[in-house]
C-alpha cells in the first residue's frame, strides 16, 4: 500500500468555514497531527471528538524556524513509511499559503516513497481581505515575517506579513519596515482573522513590537505608500521621474540630452564625489552619488528612448560580471586576501574576453579618457604585469633624476629647446608616476591633495592681505611668502 500525508487547512479560524471534506477527516483521522493546536477551531473539534498529536514542543527546542520545519516534515515523512494507513497533517489556513513544512513534505515526499496529497482548507489571506476591505487588484504582496528582507518590499503594493508569531519577529519586522518608512507610518496588526476572536489594531510602525504576546495567527498589514516623499526612496520612482523629465511634457534640457553631451557632466560629478571622500563629509556624499546615479539613468533613458538598452540591462550586466568575478564568494574558488581577488578577477576577465584579446596590445584596456596622471599610473601597471618592470625602486628613482637632468638640459631659452624640454617633461612626469606605483601612492589623489593644500595655504595669504589694508599686487614676494609660512605653521 503506497505510504501517504494528506494535507489539511484549518481554514482561517472559524469552524463553520471549515469544508465538509475537511471537517470529516479531522474528526475520523486516526493518526492525525497538528503543527499547532494554537487555532481557534481546534478546541471546538475536540469537543467533536478530534483526537491529535501536536508539533508545538518541536518549536522550543530550536532557535531558528527552519529548524523547526525541518524537523516537523521528517518526522511527519518517518510516520508515513512506517504506519499501514496515511498520515493526516493539518495546519492553520491554507496548505499552500505560508506553510513552509508543506513545502519541505513536497520537495522530500518522493525521495522518501511517500505520497503528499495536497486536500485544501480556506486560506487566512481571504479572511484578511475581508476583514481590512481591501481590493488586492491594485496588487499585493504576502510575505514571511521570520525571514522578511528589505529587498522584498515594495511600498506601492498592498503588503501583508506573516508567521509574526511574536514580539522579536515584529521586531525584526519593524526595524526591516523601517528602512523604507517613516517610524509613524500606520500599520495593521491583525489576529485571528475570520474568527470569533478576530482583532485588529492600527499602530505606527514604531510601536509594532510592543507588548505583543505568542500568538500564531498574528499578521500584519501595510497599506500602500500613497504620499510622493516616501515614494522618493524607491528606485521604481526615480526611474519614472528621468523617463517623465524625458518624455514628450517634461524637461527641454532634458530631453535634448545625449550620451556625448552628457559626457563631460558623468566626469565632473565622479571628481565632486571624491571632493566630498576627502573632506569626509557624508551629507555631501550622497548628494554627490546621487548627481552620478542621476547621469547613470539619463544615459539608461537615452538608451530605452532610442531602444538600445534599458536600465535593466544595465543592472544584469553588472550582477552577472559580480557573480562570474567573484567564484570565492558565489563559487567555489578561494581567495584570502585583496590581492588574490584582484588576480582572480584579471585571470576570468582574460577568459571572458578569450579571442578577442588575443592579437590586442596588453595596453589596450587602459582608457583614453582616463585623466593623464591615472593613465600612466595605468599603463605602468599593465606592463609590471608581463615583467617590464624594476624589481625594486632604486632604479625608478633613479630614472627621475635622469629625466630632471634631461629637462633642464634643454632649457635653453629657444624655441628649439622649448619643444624639447615639453617632451622631457613628459618624460619626467612619467617616470615620477612610476616611483608613486612603487610606493603605491595614487598619482591623481596625492596631487588633488597637494592642490586642496595650495588653496587653502593661498586663501590664508588672502586674509592677512584684506587685514593688511593694500592691494596683494602691493606686497613683495617675501612678504607673501611669509604670510605663507605661517600658513605652513597653523597646518594648513
């Protein structure tokens, strides 16, 4: 005889919405169990003659829920092969609606030669909706409580959360809340939806995880975002503001944008993000980000205006190159340290590439648009990697003082000695770059600094003129220079 777990719902916890067929086998099941007993209909069934073996002691000798279900499905499947009649397994609801043990039993059951049979029960999401009046046809989301992620939630959908059994999930489910609403935002707490016993109770989100008790049939409603200012926080909004700033009622500039003009506004915000890193000054940095996020959707919006690409393109591109360069985190290679990431990541990129690096210049993949300074850092680096390399960095040094001595031989005041002195300093500039690789100094940032240093030593010569009462063409150098010191002096 084939080995068998008939599946039952409780239905949402009345027991006059409770199917015939699934009233008679609570009352007539012979090996019947329960994953909890705490459900309204289970006290008015005994008193019908039900007779059950509950899970509920399963629940307090695991930490985490998973666990649980685990552990309730392999006993459930250990009963079912070893019983000459089928096994019957009830649980709150709907089998199917936010039941994770039933999905264990159908991912296990064949393995295991059982049978999962699958006979239904009223779901308590039909009794939520009719207990909050609410259309799910604007769309809705139904999600776990014990394993909620802020990823998850989409704030314009009507949302109902699950399995908030106690005051710890509610709390896990507030603070996850509140990384996209406001700590007033009013929330829903409804219990035992559809019952005689039903409640519901209008909280701000702040307050979700007060004085809440055990109770397995708690739920909680978040109505949808309606107000624009919270709508800002999600990526859904801001990609419909740049298609709106595009579109035929929006924006002139705008619209007459494209991918070279936008060009020279991508550099300028990329250098004022670094602007803000180095002056350590985080409202400055996200505002800046967000200038470069905002020429990363014009550029997404230009492409699906000329149907080229989307932004969704764009985001899949980047998540496959992420998963395929880094096998250490989603694969199975290995790296320690940030050194063997950056082989690996040069090792898959070369795979990846394949033919098409095969007859390019190793020095290809270094931009032209990068600024000079950056490009030669790159470069230099490109080229240690085949062995065109000093070992150590006497010889670098070296090379700079050869490079000097080259320059000032040609300054020589014609316009001969002009051109050739352009290209010494080229030269100079080059290998100066290459003693900063050696010491691992970025070129561009520590010449951005020497340049933040300059105005702000400049701007203390500009004060002591103004409290000096004369013109600044009226001081000498050695009086400027002075004022420069003291500068110098006050750490400027």
């Amino acid at each position: 005889m084939a080995k068998k777990i008939e599946i039952v719902g409780l239905g949402a916890g009345d027991l006059e919405q409770l199917q015939v067929g699934v009233y008679r086998k609570l009352i007539k099941g012979r090996r019947l169990f329960l994953r909890t007993k705490e459900h309204p209909v289970v006290a008015q069934l005994v008193k019908e003659g039900m007779v059950y073996t509950s899970f509920d002691s399963v629940y307090e000798k695991h930490e985490q829920f998973e666990d649980v279900y685990q552990e309730i499905a392999e006993t459930l499947l250990e009963k079912a092969q070893s019983e000459s009649e089928s096994v019957t397994y009830a649980v709150p609801g709907h089998p199917l609606v936010a039941e994770r043990t039933v999905q264990i039993l159908l991912e296990n059951g064949a393995k295991a030669g059982v049978e999962i049979i699958i006979v239904g029960g009223q779901s308590f999401i039909d009794a939520l909706f009719t207990s909050l009046k609410i259309d799910p046809i604007d769309g809705f989301q139904l999600l776990d409580g014990t394993s909620l992620q802020a990823g998850q939630i989409q704030i314009d959908q009507h949302i109902i959360i699950s399995q908030v059994y106690d005051a710890f999930v509610a709390s896990n489910v507030k603070l996850t809340l509140m990384e996209q609403l406001p700590d007033d935002y009013e929330v829903y707490i409804v219990s035992a939806a559809g019952s005689q016993e039903e409640s519901i109770m209008k909280v701000p989100l702040y307050e979700l995880d007060r004085n809440l008790s055990i109770d397995n049939l708690r739920s909680i409603y978040v109505p949808p975002v309606q107000e624009e200012e919270i709508l800002w926080r999600t990526f859904p909004k801001l990609r419909n503001i740049i298609a709106v700033l595009r579109g035929p009622n929006g924006c002139p500039w705008d619209k007459e944008q494209t991918h070279e003009s936008l060009k020279k506004y991508l550099i300028e915000e990329t250098y004022e993000v670094i602007e803000a890193i180095n002056s350590e000054d985080i409202d400055h940095l996200i505002e800046e980000l967000g200038d470069v996020l905002l020429q990363v959707m014009l550029h997404a919006q230009i492409g699906e205006d000329d149907g080229y690409f989307s932004i969704e393109d764009v985001i899949e591109g980047l998540s496959a190159k992420m998963v395929r360069r880094h096998p250490h985190v989603f694969g199975n290679a290995e790296a320690t340290n940030a050194d063997e990431v950056v082989k690996n990541w040069q090792e898959i990129k070369k795979q990846e590439k394949g033919e098409e690096l095969a007859d390019v210049s190793l020095l290809a993949g270094v931009s032209l648009a990068l600024p000079n300074l950056l490009r030669a850092y790159e470069l230099q680096k490109k080229a240690a990697k085949v062995g065109f390399d000093w070992k150590e960095i006497g010889p670098a040094l070296e090379k700079v003082k050869e490079e000097l001595d080259e320059f000032i031989a040609e300054l020589d005041g014609t316009e001969e000695g002009r051109a050739r002195a352009n290209k010494e300093f080229g030269d100079l500039l080059f290998a100066f770059v290459n003693v900063a690789r050696f010491l691992k100094i970025n070129p561009e940032e520590a010449l951005f600094a020497t340049n933040e240093k300059f105005i702000r030593r400049f701007q203390y010569i500009e004060e002591k003129v103004k409290m000096s009462g004369k013109a600044i063409e009226a001081h000498s150098l050695k009086e400027l220079d002075q004022y420069w010191d003291e500068a110098k002096l006050k750490g400027l």
